[in-house]
C-alpha cells in the first residue's frame, strides 16, 4: 500500500565540543585544543520508488550524526555523517515551523533541509600575545531541527480518470507491465497505480464518485494525484444508462477541487465496447457528440482498439 502523506520530525546533528589542551612538551606550555567537528546535515533526496514514504509509517524521529569533539594536539574533530531521507519523486514537503514548501521532481535531486550545527573552537584558537595559555574553548553549535509534513503527487504523463469500475485498471494491464488488481466490482483500485508503455508514464486514478472533492467515498485522496498529469484520459462504461451524466459527475468534481485540474487536456473514451450491442453503443457515442465529445469506443477484447489506444498515447505525447 502506498504511503502518501506523512509527518515527520528530522534534526541536523550538533557540531562537536572544542577542547582545552596543552602541549606538554618541555619548554612548550603553548595551547593544542583544537575545534569540534560539524554536525551532519540532513537532506532530502528523490527516488523512482513510490513505496519510499512507507519508511516514515512507523519511525517518525530523525537523527543525523554529531560531530566529533576537537583533539589535544590541535587536530579537528571528525564531521558527523549527513543522513539522506528518500522521498519519492512528486513528492511536495512544507517546513511546518517556517511555512517554506519544495518538492523533488527529479530522481537523485538532493536538498538540503536542515544544517548541522557548527563545532565549537579549541583553545588553540584563542591564543593571543596577551594569552598565552588561554582555558576557554567552545561548545559546539546545535543542528538545526524541524518538522515536516510530506505529500506525495504522483507525476504521470497520462492519468485515467473515471466513475469506479469502468476498466480503466485493465486497460492499464493491457497496454504496460503493470499488474493491477481488476475485478468487477466498485472500488477494485484503492490506491494510484503506475505503469510504462514507450517511455510514457501513466497513473490510473481510483474511480471518483460524486463527492468526492469535498472527501466522499476515497475523495480528495486521489484528485490531488491528477494535479501532476500531461493529460487525462476521460473513461466512461458503455454499460451506463446515462453517458453525459457519469460524464458532468466526473468532470464537476474536478472543477470543484481544482480549476486548473478542468483546464487540463482531456480525451474521451467509451470502454467495455463488448458488453453493449452495436445500436446502442452508437447512440451513446452520438450523444457524446452532440455535446462536443469526440469519444474513442473500446475493449480491452478487442486487439484493434488496444492498439489505437497505443497509438492515441504516441501521438499524444509526441
């Protein structure tokens, strides 16, 4: 199951504690404490791996390392080691103490989020010609330490989007490697899935119903993956006893969350072209039509109509 929203508490390590010193040689009394190290940082890190935030269900606290306390013989104490979180890419963080939001959309883009502290300063460093034995050294600056609320946003070229069990999960199987649980009955989908066809990512969004942009049924906790695609694939049954309807209910819902999601660039398919008789599958596609819907008419049965869908997808994205 896919983990995408969590909060978390991470802190940058502090920097490590000067030391006092002396060098014990005869005749050279002079100071040798030398600086502690600085603490690691912390660093966010995007990964291809959408099951990355499931870390995060059950550990919420995180720690880079400390640094090192300064040595006797002026040397730096060793730097603690930065700790990297993985987060998925598509992935939006807000800095709950500053407001500050950023998300990672690329793979192996790293950001720093929290900076260890600094190590304090030996006595060595405090020498002066009016001090030639100074006892005072530092201790070492703290880490910086916040809490962060993380959401995932799925990032797709494509998404599918329709009322719950109209085929979308198995078209999705027919055209990528995906293996998408489908079976007929509603909400089969619970969570987003991806697949890859040529390159070409596609997310196939649980079924909407009506409401669900102010949280009916899975609600909110889908449409916000939408916000990420190139364009939706707009599916709806031949089975239905009223095309347009399923259609506005769709449609308003997202309007409703989001204007730029009803902005975006939409195709329309008619799905489960096998169970519907030819007559009445012309009808429903006419009064598409007469609402200035050009609709595609398919079946995951039907090898042709598979293909066009491959092709539509390559012209798309060309």
């Amino acid at each position: 199951m896919i983990t995408d929203e969590v909060k978390i508490k991470i802190a940058a390590g502090n920097g490590g504690n000067g030391v006092v010193g002396f060098d014990k040689s005869m005749m050279a009394l002079g100071p040798t404490g030398g600086k502690g190290g600085c603490g690691g940082s912390v660093y966010f890190e995007g990964v291809s791996n959408l099951m990355a935030l499931n870390r995060f269900r059950h550990q919420k606290n995180f720690l880079a390392e400390r640094g090192k306390d300064g040595m006797n013989d002026k040397s730096t104490g060793r730097d603690g080691e930065d700790l990297t979180l993985l987060l998925p890419i598509g992935s939006l963080f807000k800095n709950e103490e500053t407001g500050e939001e950023q998300e990672i959309v690329e793979v192996g883009k790293k950001i720093l989020v929290a900076k260890g502290g600094i190590g304090g300063r030996g006595n060595f460093y405090f020498r002066s010609p009016v001090n030639t034995s100074p006892r005072e050294a530092e201790d070492g600056k703290n880490g910086e330490g916040y809490e962060f609320s993380i959401e995932l946003r799925l990032i797709a070229d494509i998404g599918f989007i329709g009322l719950p069990n109209i085929g979308k999960s198995s078209l999705l199987n027919e055209l990528t490697k995906a293996d998408v649980k489908v079976a007929n009955y509603e909400f089969t989908t619970l969570e987003p899935n991806l697949g890859a066809m040529d390159g070409v990512v596609i997310a196939d969004i649980p079924g909407l119903i009506e409401g669900a942009s102010s949280g009916k049924g899975l609600g909110i906790k889908f449409l916000k993956h939408i916000k990420r695609t190139e364009i939706l694939f707009h599916f709806i049954s031949s089975e239905s006893e009223d095309v347009m309807k399923d259609y506005k209910i769709i449609r308003k819902e997202l309007s409703d969350f989001s204007p730029e999601l009803a902005e975006k660039k939409e195709l329309v398919f008619l799905t489960k072209s096998d169970l519907t008789d030819e007559a009445e599958m012309k009808a429903k596609k006419e009064e598409l039509e007469k609402n200035n819907l050009k609709a595609e008419v398919i079946s995951i049965h039907d090898w042709d109509s598979v293909q066009k869908v491959r092709e539509i997808i390559k012209d798309v994205i060309e």
